[in-house]
C-alpha cells in the first residue's frame, strides 16, 4: 500500500508512536553509550514498528510497544557486533559493590547521576532505565526484555545497588573538600 497523507493508518501510527520519540532516543542513548547509534537504532525501532502496526492492540500501551521493539532492536545490535561476554572481572566488581554500601550524597548533579549510571553492568541498567526512569511495570519491563518478572525484580535490586554504591563513591571527593574547608575555617 503506498503511503499518503490520506492514509489512516500512517496518520494513527504517527499520532500513537511519534510522540514517545523522546524517550525511546534517551534510553537508547544510555543504553548504547553512542548518540548516533542510538538514533540508528531508534530509527530502526520506528521502521520495524511501522511493518507490524497492523498487528498493534490499540487497546495496548503503544509506549511499552515501541520499547519492547527498541531493546529487540538493541540486542540484535549487541549481538551482531559486540558479542557481549560477562567478564570475571564484572563478576567480582558486582560482589564488591553488593557487600558495603556507601551513603549517598544529599546533592547529586545530572552528571554524577549518568556517569553513576554508565558504571552499573548493562543488563541491570536496562532494568533500571526502564523500571525506574521510563517507569514501566515489572511486567512491562519483563516483557520489554523477554525475561520472567522474578529476573527483573533481581536486577532491579541489585542495579540499584551498584548505582547506590557508585553513587557514593562520587561523594568521597565532595566530603573530602567539605573536610579540608572545615579544618581550614577551624585553623583561622
């Protein structure tokens, strides 16, 4: 069928799909690290959603849709070009990370919160950006990423571990600043 303005089912897509562009582009960038790729990837996203519209529930929610499309999409990426291994060396990185966990900073800038987020293990920071920045249920989440809820609620739990620990770990410079400064104002 060639596509035309007078289409309905090119408008109804680009009414139920194009607004959630946004976020589908964010999580895509902080999942791939790379903005080009991600938009690539996003691209991809919007083209393969576009071929099977016609098999979308409207009575669905086109967002978890359009994001379970998304990290299809990234793992196929993954897959063809990284061939992802889970090294010994994250293993024994996550074990430290889970046995002590450092307070967290009262203020907390947007950089040190993504450069937190860079260094959680990527199958748990799928977890959190979906669960915890785009806001899905767990069954969202689950179905989104073709793992069973309990999996989720593991990840989950412990991806915000990591970021809780790595939050922290941000904070020993400020506190150390914040000591000097106080030793400095006692001095005088």
């Amino acid at each position: 069928m060639l596509e035309t303005e007078n289409n309905p089912s090119l408008e109804r897509f680009e009414a139920e799909a194009l607004p959630h562009f946004d976020d589908l582009y964010r999580t895509a960038v902080r999942v791939i690290g790379d903005r080009q790729t991600a938009e690539d990837l996003v691209q991809e996203t919007y083209l393969e959603g576009w071929k099977s519209f016609h098999r979308f529930d409207p009575r669905t929610n086109c967002r978890a849709w359009l994001f379970k499309i998304l990290f299809h999409v990234i793992h196929h990426h993954r897959r063809k070009w990284f061939r992802f291994k889970f090294t010994g060396e994250e293993e024994s990185m996550l074990e430290q990370t889970l046995v002590y966990e450092p307070p967290i900073p009262e203020h907390i800038t947007d950089e040190d919160m993504l450069a937190a987020l860079d260094k959680v293990p990527q199958n748990y920071r799928d977890v959190l950006l979906l669960a915890d920045v785009q806001e899905f249920s767990y069954k969202e989440v689950a179905d989104t990423l073709n793992i069973p809820v309990g999996t989720v609620m593991s990840r989950l739990s412990r991806g915000r571990a990591v970021l809780r620990t790595q939050l922290g770990a941000t904070s020993k410079p400020v506190q150390a600043d914040i000591t000097q400064q106080a030793a400095r104002s006692a001095s005088i």
